[in-house]
C-alpha cells in the first residue's frame, strides 16, 4: 500500500492543527510531565498521546550522542540485527534489577557494534541512562507503585513496510513511554481517520491521502495512554510512507519502556 502523498508534520505546541487525540507538555523533570500527562488525561478523555516536548534537554548532550551511533554502526548495514532488549512476562521493578537489566542491554549492543569496530555506549553512558529510568519510574511511583515493566529498553530501527496498528494499551495502570532517538520516528493518525481493523490487528485508513501524520521529534517524549480502543493508531515511517521526508533512510531508532503501576493512575474512559 503506498501512501507517498500522506502529508506528515512534526508535533510541536505550536502547530494549531493538532489533533484532539495528541496533547503537547513542557516540563522540567520527570515527576512534572508526568503530573501534567495525568492532568491533561483527566481533562479530555480523547487524548490518546501526550508529548513531553524538550524531553531531551534533561539528557546530557554526551549520552545523546552515544545513543545515536548504533542506528549508524547498526542498522545502516543491516536492520536485522539491530539489537532489541525484552523482559518477558515482565519484571518487578528495584534498582538492583533496573540496572542489571540495562547493563546487559548495553553490552548486547556493544556486542552487536563491535564487529564494526566501535563500542558504542560506554559503562558512564549506562550508568547516566540507569539514573534517568530510576526517575522515571520514581514519578510513577508518587502517584501509584510501580510493579513491573515488560519492557524496559528498546533500540529498534523500522521494517520496510507500512502497518498501522494499535498497542492495545487499555487498560488504566499501564502506559507506555517512548522516545525517538534517531531517524524518522513513529507516526501517529488520529481517530477521526482511522477506519475498520483489518487482518492481524491492521487498521485501515479513511482518505489517508488528505489525512496528516503525525511524528515525533528527536528526543521529545512520549506517553501513550489507554483509550477505549486499545491506544492511539501508529505505524513506523517506511520509504512507502513518504518518498520524499524518508528518502535517505527509512530507519528509526527509539527509546521505550512499559510501566504497570499497582493501581489505575489514568481516569476511565
């Protein structure tokens, strides 16, 4: 399905045609957007995407820059092997296992870049990055325990075909952060465009060619909340999508990390 002609724009405050479905923040720290993430949550139950724009100012310029070189040593050779990091069934969340589980992220990663010759997180890179998922989860906590993660990190570059799909994140306690990294970045459609659900979970588009996509920019935050269809409709930027906006690359690189909390932190919808 090719879909070059699909208008995509960057989601920004100041943009005045956002969708009701995306929300734009600002905030200082983690514990500030999420409080704003919740406000904005309870104000308008049709909000499906809350961005933290200016997320990456809290990120020492050093580590951001570390993060970029496995979408370059990586992926630009061969997508396959870019490194992923799953937790199956989930993990309760402590400090010791956080950061356990982030070394062992960076030295797949490592592993994965070394036959290209650079490493390409360093150990204070990890050790930085662990401080920032602890205050995450920290800002999660004052509002409700944090019980688990099914995902804690993840660096993915995208497939070479377009699949609008949901995450099916409904129910109340859970929400998935994102943040893009490097390349084009996840796109998001509204729920006005977003006609039947196809084979596998798809979902079909409605005048997708009048429609606009919405994409997140480098090192702004996002937090996908529950809805009462299974989350916001998305898909990875393939060369498909947009010949012109990904004709270099159609790769992406991102951050992720799925928190369940011990109660609902978002209202009902």
């Amino acid at each position: 399905m090719y879909q070059a002609n699909m208008n995509i724009e960057e989601i920004d405050g100041a943009n005045e045609n956002l969708p009701a479905d995306i929300a734009v923040i600002k905030a200082g720290g983690y514990a500030e957007a999420l409080a704003k993430v919740i406000k904005v949550s309870d104000a308008d139950k049709r909000v499906g995407l809350v961005v933290w724009q200016g997320a990456g100012d809290i990120i020492p310029a050093g580590i951001r820059k570390a993060l970029k070189e496995p979408s370059k040593q990586i992926s630009r050779r061969n997508f396959n092997i870019a490194s992923k990091f799953n937790v199956d069934g989930g993990r309760g969340l402590s400090a010791g296992v956080v950061d356990e589980d982030l070394k062992a992220h960076f030295e797949k990663m490592n592993d994965k870049s070394a036959r290209y010759g650079q490493v390409v997180v360093q150990d204070n890179h990890a050790s930085a990055l662990s401080t920032h998922v602890h205050d995450l989860c920290a800002a999660f906590n004052a509002y409700s325990p944090v019980t688990e993660y099914k995902r804690l990190d993840r660096f993915q570059t995208c497939q070479s075909q377009v699949f609008w799909h949901r995450d099916n994140h409904n129910q109340f306690n859970m929400c998935r952060v994102i943040r893009n990294i490097e390349g084009a970045g996840t796109i998001f459609m509204e729920e006005s465009n977003i006609g039947g659900v196809g084979y596998n979970g798809a979902l079909c588009l409605n005048n997708w060619k009048e429609a606009t996509g919405w994409m997140l920019k480098s090192w702004d935050m996002a937090f996908m909340l529950p809805t009462v269809k299974g989350g916001i409709g998305h898909t990875w930027p393939a060369q498909e999508l947009n010949a012109q906006l990904f004709s270099s690359s159609a790769q992406r690189h991102f951050e992720s990390i799925d928190v369940t909390t011990a109660a609902p932190i978002f209202s009902q919808r």
